[in-house]
C-alpha cells in the first residue's frame, strides 16, 4: 500500500464525514492512480524520485466558467486542465462534461494518459481536463458558450506542442470543432494540430471516432489467442453504449462473439442467445437507452456482471466494478474499454479468483493513437488513406499487447503490473535523458 494511501482500501475512500454510517467508501480515483504508480515503479525497479516525480501532477489549473444562459441568468461552472507529466511530449487527453467531475478524477486521468502514451509508445505525456457540469440541462448555445469560454480559461496551456485535447465523456466532434474555432480566434490563424476527434471539414480523420473501439476488439482477439480460446461463440457483456460501448458492440457481433448484455445509465437488456445490436442501437435511438429493449430481457444494471458470460468490457465511467461485483463477476477475461472502471481492491479479488484483466492503460489506447495520427496529419497537412491509418493503428495495437504479454510472463506478474512496468520504464528514460533543471 502507498504512503498516500495508508488509511484507505485500494482506491476507496476510508473517512467521508458526508458518507452515511455503514454506506459503502467512496471511490477515490487519484488514490487509486497513485498506488498503481507506486505498484508499477517498484516492479520497474525506477529510481525513488521517478515515483516522487509521476505523484506528482505538473500543473493543475482551476477555471471559473461563467456562462450566461438563454434566460439571461449568468451561471458560473468549474473547469480543469491538468498536465500530469510532459517528459515524453506535449500533454495528451480529452475533455469531459460531466456534474460529477472533480479535480481528483481529473488529476487520475491525466496520469492514466502518462502511463497510456508510454505503453503504445507514441510521443506525447498526460493531460487531461473537463467542466464539472450536466451538458444535458444545456441548451446548444450554452453548450457552446460554455466551451468556448472555458477554452479561454485554458489558452495558454494549449497548442501542438503543448496540449492538445480531444473529446471524452459528453464531448464529441462538434464541441473540438468549437475548442478548436477559439483558439484559432485567440491566436489569429489556424492551429489545426491544436486539437484531435474533430470534425472532417476542419482536419479530422474518418477512423478516429470508432478508434478506441476498434483497439479494444483487438485487445479482446490477442488476450483470448493468447488463452487459447476462440473469438467465435465468447458470451461478451458491455457496460456502456455511447461512443466507445456502442461501436463495441457492433465489432463484437460482427467477430462472432455473443453479444449476451448490455447496460448504460438508464437500464440494462439480457438475452443469452445473443442481442441484436443493430436493432438495440435502433431502440436506444428511439428511446435514449437500451432499457426496454422488446429483443432482451430487463436486467438490473446492478446484476450485469452476474451474468452467465465469457468476456467482460467496462466501456462506460471509471470505479464500475468495485470489491462486491468482482466477487459476483462471472467472465474469465476483463477488458477494459473505460478509464479506471476496475479498482484496485477489485483487482485483488480477480486476481485470487484467476481472472485476467487487459488494463484501460493497455485496451482503450486506440483512441490516443488515433489521436496521434490525426495530430501528424494535421502537423504534415496531409490526409493518410483510411487503409493506411486501420493498418497501423492494429499494428500499433497489436504490438504494445504481445509487449506487456511476453512482460507478463517474464515478470510473472498481471496485464495490468505489466503494462504499468512497459510504461514507466518508458517515461523514466525519458526523465533520465532529460534530467533536472535547473
């Protein structure tokens, strides 16, 4: 257990005097990022001040939102943007709208992102940032007013070589095409490279939006090769069904997997014999969720990882599975489309029950690879064939898993202890070659 986590349950919060007596600890993402540095630079065997160094974030900054809304109130958000450490490039993350953020979670990301870019070794360091806010209660212009303003509160951390964002949670295309917009306003030309996950008229890429997807399909076809299992016939249950959890699905259908259940934030739908995913994605545009769906029987998203299955994807918000629902978990393998949605108290329980865990670090990089190809293309001002950009992406992908596999094995340790190991050898040769200034 790491020092800055001594009186806490692996990622969970020991004392909350707003906790009611005997409810459950909250989960604490930063505490748990720091006791997976800590894991991984003593398995790497780094120098003391390399863990000193990755526990603490380069800068967190704090913006105050103001955002005047169509009824002419003026409502002041928070917003963050934390770069966690730049040792092997410009700060690297998305930006999340979500009225639960906190600087914590922020915090955690962009040390996730550190350790993410490392393991599929592309040249950039962690960030990551968001408005504690509900995008759901904005109206389109407020949406827009309140990223363009919050963008402002952030214009001197961004650009090419600095930072450059990208979309996350409740942020899409059309909130980097404004991101991006401003600072070119604020800069008077146009930084195209400033931004990643915009639209195609303003530099993106075709494959970036299916591109985390598309690395966690190959994440699940490598762990279960190297388990000697099938893809064909594998029960698979997704949490999620948004940007990530959706195309999921539809690449795990369409691999031969069984598609068994899917939850999201309003229910959850079961059908053993396999859902059919062009119709739930049919009834969830309906409808605004999966919940109802006339192909699948209801299920309590409490109860998903109770279910009969052989592949697990976490692909929604981070802490989703804590130490009760891994003991309830029934797949075998657990990969993790989300950022943090395994804590590490449930770790512990998978690892004792021998289940194998592909880490968020490791599945879901796709997307800052992606990321990083738009990023060059935009620096190069020319556009890869999609040809090109699948077959390096799965060759990116692919590669940084046979890594932390064969590391695994010669360690004899977790995916997870072994990718944070690939990792934080990476960036502590970056801190060596760069040293300590002044």
């Amino acid at each position: 257990m790491c020092p800055a986590a001594e009186d806490r349950r692996a990622g969970e919060t020991a004392e909350d005097p707003e906790r009611p007596p005997g409810a459950p600890p909250a989960y604490d993402p930063w505490a748990a990022a720091k006791e997976r540095i800590v894991a991984a630079c003593r398995l790497a065997k780094v120098p003391e001040e390399v863990t000193a160094v990755l526990l603490h974030p380069e800068r967190v900054v704090e913006v105050a939102v103001p955002v005047r809304l169509d009824r002419g109130e003026v409502v002041v958000f928070t917003g963050w943007r934390v770069h966690h450490n730049l040792a092997r490039g410009p700060a690297k993350g998305g930006i999340r709208f979500h009225p639960a953020l906190t600087a914590g979670e922020v915090v955690a990301l962009a040390a996730d992102m550190t350790l993410k870019t490392a393991v599929v070794d592309i040249p950039f360091g962690g960030g990551k940032g968001g408005v504690r806010c509900d995008p759901a209660a904005l109206s389109l212009g407020e949406l827009e007013r309140l990223t363009r303003r919050y963008t402002v509160g952030i214009a001197s951390l961004l650009g090419p070589d600095r930072d450059v964002p990208a979309p996350d949670v409740n942020t899409d295309e059309r909130v980097m095409a404004w991101l991006q917009d401003t600072v070119d306003l604020l800069q008077g030309g146009a930084v195209p490279g400033v931004v990643t996950g915009k639209p195609l008229a303003v530099g993106g890429m075709r494959l970036h939006s299916g591109a985390t997807a598309s690395g966690v399909v190959r994440c699940v076809r490598a762990a279960l090769s190297a388990l000697g299992r099938p893809v064909a016939g594998q029960r698979v249950v997704v949490q999620g069904f948004g940007k990530v959890g959706r195309p999921l699905a539809f690449l795990l259908a369409s691999a031969g997997c069984r598609v068994v259940a899917v939850a999201d934030v309003a229910g959850a739908t079961w059908n053993p014999a396999g859902l059919d995913v062009g119709a739930l994605a049919a009834h969830a545009d309906r409808t605004g969720s999966v919940a109802g769906f006339a192909g699948g029987a209801a299920l309590d998203p409490a109860e998903l990882w109770a279910v009969e299955a052989d592949v697990a994807v976490p692909a929604a918000l981070e802490g989703a599975i804590d130490r009760s629902q891994a003991e309830a978990l029934r797949a075998r393998l657990v990969v993790e489309a989300a950022n943090g949605p395994v804590t590490p108290a449930a770790d512990e329980v998978l690892a004792r029950r021998g289940v194998t865990v592909v880490p968020d670090i490791l599945a879901n990089a796709g997307g800052v690879t992606a990321s990083y190809f738009e990023w060059a293309q935009n620096r190069q001002g020319y556009r890869w064939e999609e040809a090109l950009v699948a077959e390096r992406l799965g060759r990116t992908m692919d590669e940084a898993f046979q890594t932390v596999w064969v590391r695994a094995e010669d360690l004899g340790v977790s995916l997870r202890d072994a990718a944070g190991v690939v990792a934080v050898e990476r960036v502590a040769a970056a801190l060596e070659a760069r040293g300590v200034f002044p």
